[in-house]
C-alpha cells in the first residue's frame, strides 16, 4: 500500500523510507494524483484545528478512502479530555507502576508514534498513542491520592524541540517499517485476526484458529494474529477478523470502531456488536418484527415488583449483555428473584425477565453474509437447564454437540434464523433457537458465535473456513 507523510514543508525532512513520499498539505488536499484508494496518509501538520489545513488533510483522506492517522474521530475526540481521561482508567495499574518513583506530583511528556524519550515511559506511551492514535502527543499527569492524566493533546511540528526530531523520525520509521511474520509476494491483501491468548472460552478453538489461519493464506491475505496491545497496528490491514468475545464496554468495540473508521472490512462490525450484545435491544427488535420469542418483559427497579403478575415460576433473568450463557439464572421462586435481582442492578439499570422453556437441546444457526454455513444442536448439560454449567469445573459442565447438514435442518428453523439476521446486518451471526411444538423461538442473536474444530465446522470441515474467507475478499474487492 503506497505510503504518505504529508507535511507544510517537505523539504525540511528528511526519512529513510524508500516506499514513501514526502509531500505538502497543498499538494494533497489540491492533486488529482491523490485521490485513488488504497493510500496510507500518516498527516504531520502543524495543526488539526477545525477548518485548519490539517483538519482537512485527514477530513479528506477518510473521504477518499485513504487510511489516515490522526483520523477525523481522534481529532474530535482530542476536543474533550475528560473523554480521554475517563479511557486512560482501563490501564490505571500501568500508570500508577510506571510513575510510582516520580519525585514530584507533576510530569509532563512527548509521545512520538507510541515512543518516549525515557525508556521507562515506553509502555505507557504506547498505550497512550493507542488509545489517541495521532502520531505526536503531549501528556501531563498529576498526582494527588494517586495518579491520573491531567491533559493529552497534539503536538505540532513546530513544537518539537531539535533534540527529540531524531527520535520523531526514528520512531516513524519504525511505525513504517514493521516486519510482517509471512509476506509472500503473491499476496494482495492484509489480515489481522483479534484473538485473547488468555481466554479460557475463547469463541474459536487453537485448532479453529490454525484453520482460519490457513484459509486465509490460500484466499490471498497476509495473514497475522494480534492482540489488544496491537490497537496502533490496525491501520497496517486490509481487513479485521474479531475471534475474541465480544462487548460495547470492550476493547473489542472500539477496534472495531477504529477499523470501519479506517475503511478496513471487519467482522464482526461495530453495529453488530452493539445490537447482538445487547438483550434489552434484541428483545425489542425482534417483537417489532414479529419473530417469535419466549415471552419477556424488561424490568426496573420501579416495576420488578409487579412481575409474579405477569410471568410464573420459572423464569430466566439476564443481565442485558452476557455473553456464553453467564449473566443467565433460572429463578425458581420469589425469595430467589428478590436476592439476584439486588446484584443484578448493581450492574444494569435493566435486565430481562423471560419465559422458561424446557427444552432438550437449544438449536445454534451460523450465517454470515446471508447464508447459512452451519446448523448444531447443543444439548444441555447434565443435570442441568443450560447447554454450559459454568458451576462445574469437570468434563461434564458442557453438553453434547451434533451437527447437522443444512439441507437436513428444518425450513422453519432456517427461515426464522435468517429473518433475524436480517435485521442484524451481513456479519457473522449464530442465532440461538428452542423448538417447541413445532414452533422455533429466538432466545438470542450472537455477533461472535462459537467456531470450533470438529463441532460447527464437522460437516463442511476446511469450507467452512473458506466461505468466511471468500466474504472478506469479495467485501475488499467490492470496496476498492
């Protein structure tokens, strides 16, 4: 992907880049030659105030299709530090250990594409360039109980001291230049797949993972497994693939966010994730369309005293966004219902009462894109009411699996899974389902279902992958 470092004046900087040139805010935001895709703008202007050059050069590129770094968002987001404050918490323990030796109560700090000048603020500038993405920053922290970021704003060209160009241009460079673990030549396009090393339920298994590993290398990516410490890397890629379990509250929203923002492919996209994992919202989307759901009323601490009248013993109560059948109980009588709910509201303002239906097995539809690539029937485990018994640590706490060929499932079950989705978008779904009666029930719709080897993927095997493969490629094609 051609690369750009877009400046007021080229000729004052010199780089070692051999793929990359160096040219004037006019010159971009004035030539034809620079408005084709697939271009990698890194914007240095003195500036990026609104309806300044270098608010423009960025306004410009995303309008172009051109991935920019600082984007339009990061720009607005550098207008309200208490935004950026309020995100810095998620890494509190780094900053207290990184400035617990700091002898005043006061430090200020440049950031230069995730590089400090003191080799003991590295981490914490990395983190700190991931969060805000702009390629220089100035940070203060102050200290009164505790440490906490005071202010982080751009820092202009104009600002950076002689002594610390060398380390602007080294740490560029850098940020250019990263090695890429396979590279073929014949390989078009880029791929990064989110994985958490340390989930002990991740939604695809190591095996599942080598495979869609595989499958992309044969469908013509560049192919790589990051984490979230990779948030700066995104803009390296074509296209994301999430295979960590997802939540709005997440780091896997906002990496989705930064990669449609960035006009990367991803799966699952950001409006999935915020519509799937939401059960106060699925509820409502699905009723409205007249899906059939078990019967379920959403409840506030104003109006959960009413509930014996409208729902009878047992029912499921659920956290609005639980995620692999947590956040989920079975409440069998009112003195259980008063005790859970107490807890429960201390972390949602809402949560869903719904109806109890026993069922053997709870019927799962993969689909993505619109077409359906798997169908299994997870049975509950034993001696329990639920397909995982997250109380029992042993090898029975989960149900038995079956496969099932799509062409063998009932229409019924198809039709209803894919008028769900369709209110959904064109991502990677599997829709939860009770049969009863003849009759299939929506129980939920998930952005990031399970893919695991020899379970879902035991009837088509390595197509499976393929399929989902095709849908990335086709999606960057389509967009180019």
């Amino acid at each position: 992907m051609p690369k750009l470092i877009v400046v007021e004046k080229p000729e004052s900087w010199k780089f070692s880049l051999h793929d990359v040139d160096v040219i004037s805010a006019d010159k971009y935001i004035t030539e034809v030659n620079f408005q084709a895709k697939n271009l990698k703008v890194i914007n240095l202007c003195k500036s990026f105030q609104y309806q300044s050059e270098g608010y423009y050069v960025s306004l410009l590129a995303e309008a172009r299709g051109h991935k920019v770094l600082p984007g339009v968002s990061t720009i607005q987001d550098l207008r309200f530090p208490s935004i950026l404050r309020d995100d810095s918490l998620e890494f509190d323990e780094l900053i207290q250990n990184t400035l617990k030796n700091e002898p005043y109560d006061r430090i200020e700090f440049n950031i230069y594409f995730g590089h400090a000048k003191s080799e003991n603020l590295n981490r914490l500038a990395l983190q700190l360039f991931q969060m805000v993405q702009a390629p220089s920053l100035r940070a203060v922290f102050s200290k009164k109980n505790k440490w906490v970021l005071q202010n982080i704003r751009p820092l202009s060209l104009g600002e950076v001291s002689e002594a610390d160009r060398p380390l602007l241009v080294q740490s560029l460079e850098k940020y250019l230049q990263r090695k890429r673990e396979f590279r073929p030549d014949k390989k078009k396009y880029d791929l990064a797949i989110l994985i958490n090393p340390d989930d002990s339920n991740p939604p695809s298994d190591a095996r599942a993972l080598k495979r869609f590993y595989r499958a992309a290398i044969e469908s013509g990516f560049n192919t790589e497994f990051i984490t979230k410490d990779d948030f700066d890397q995104i803009i390296q890629y074509d296209a994301l693939f999430i295979r960590e379990t997802t939540n709005v509250n997440h780091h896997t929203f906002r990496f989705a966010k930064k990669a449609k923002s960035l006009g990367l492919v991803v799966i699952d996209d950001p409006d999935s994730i915020l519509k799937c994992t939401n059960k106060v919202y699925l509820n409502e989307l699905l009723n409205s369309n007249k899906i059939l759901t078990p019967k379920s009323i959403v409840l506030t601490e104003e109006n959960c005293d009413s509930l014996n009248d409208k729902m009878s013993f047992p029912f499921i109560l659920k956290q609005p966004d639980g995620a692999f059948s947590k956040g989920v109980f079975k409440i069998n009588s009112l003195n259980e219902f008063k005790e859970k709910r107490v807890s429960m509201f201390e972390k949602s303002d809402l949560l869903i009462a719904q109806e109890f239906l026993p069922t053997p097995f709870d019927w799962r539809v993969g689909i993505i894109d619109g077409q359906v690539i798997y169908v299994c029937k997870y049975f509950m485990a034993s001696e329990h009411w639920q397909i995982v018994n997250w109380n029992k640590q042993d090898n029975t706490h989960e149900g038995d699996v079956e496969s099932i060929a799509v062409d063998q499932a009932p229409s019924g079950l198809l039709k209803t899974a894919l008028k769900a989705t369709s209110l959904i978008g064109k991502g990677l779904y599997g829709v939860d389902m009770k049969e009863v009666d003849g009759k299939f029930y929506v129980i939920e719709v998930n952005d990031n279902p399970n893919i695991d080897a020899g379970i879902e993927d035991k009837i088509l095997k390595d197509r499976l992958y393929e399929i989902i493969m095709e849908v990335f490629l086709n999606r960057i094609k389509t967009q180019k």
